[in-house]
C-alpha cells in the first residue's frame, strides 16, 4: 500500500457510486485527496484549468468513467491525448462493459487500468486495492 496521500480527479455521474467508492477507499487503506468532478466537461475543465478550475494543480491519478454526460469518457479521453503532460498522470478508466478496451489505443499501456465496475460494495473494496497497487507500481517501478 502506498503510504502517501494521492491526489485523484475522479470523473463519475453517479452519486451512490462516489458514496460506496470514498467508503471503499476507506476500508482499503487507500489515502486520497479526491476531487469528484459529474461529467465530461467538467472534467476537461479540471484537467486543462478553465473556469474555476484555473488554478487548480493537475491530479497525480484520474478515474475516469467511460459513460457520462454532456461529454462521454471517450471524448475525455481523445483530449487528454492532446496534451503531453496529461498523458504522464495514470489513468483508470472505469466501465460497466468489457468490450471497451479500444479506449486504450494512443496511450501508454503501462500507465493506464481498465477496470469493469463491481456489483458489490467487496467489489468496490478490491477495485479500490487494485487502483492503490496500479499507483503503487507506477510510483515506485
């Protein structure tokens, strides 16, 4: 387990999932600082400091959902490409189906998870201990 605190932008819509993920990232032993943003844009915002974002420091981990609104997970994804230091910040990418790895092509394998969304609140816990040991690696290879 990483013994510092990681400052994640997570990407999510929905709100009883953000709920069980922050108590999950509890029970896991998983330090955060999290900042949730609920859609596309916003999360484009964040990450390229417009709006009230502007002086808001890059995430060190993004959590990404692919399914969002006002802009998919997809489209989040095609601009990051566009900006080298994004492409340095680790990337989970979340999704209920396992016919999305497309989403990976462009980017640095090794600095990018895929992970399909657990139906269970253990699946949450474990998905919150893979996202610690992905950082763990990327932070310490």
């Amino acid at each position: 387990m990483s013994t510092r605190t990681i400052s994640i932008l997570w990407a999510e819509d929905n709100i009883g999932d953000i709920l069980l993920i922050k108590e999950a990232f509890r029970q896991a032993g998983l330090l955060h600082n999290l900042t949730v943003v609920d859609d596309g844009v916003e999360a484009t915002d964040f990450l390229f400091h417009r709006g009230r974002y502007i002086h808001t420091p890059l995430p060190e981990l993004i959590i990404l959902d692919l399914n969002m609104p006002k802009k998919t997970g997809r489209e989040v994804i095609q601009d990051i490409k566009t900006s080298p230091p994004l492409l340095l910040i680790p990337l989970v990418i979340l999704t209920s189906s396992k016919d999305d790895l497309d989403v990976f092509e462009g980017l640095d394998a090794k600095r990018c998870l895929y992970l399909v969304k657990p139906q269970t609140f253990q699946g949450l816990i474990d998905l919150a201990k893979q996202i610690n040991d992905f950082w763990f690696s990327i932070e310490n290879p």
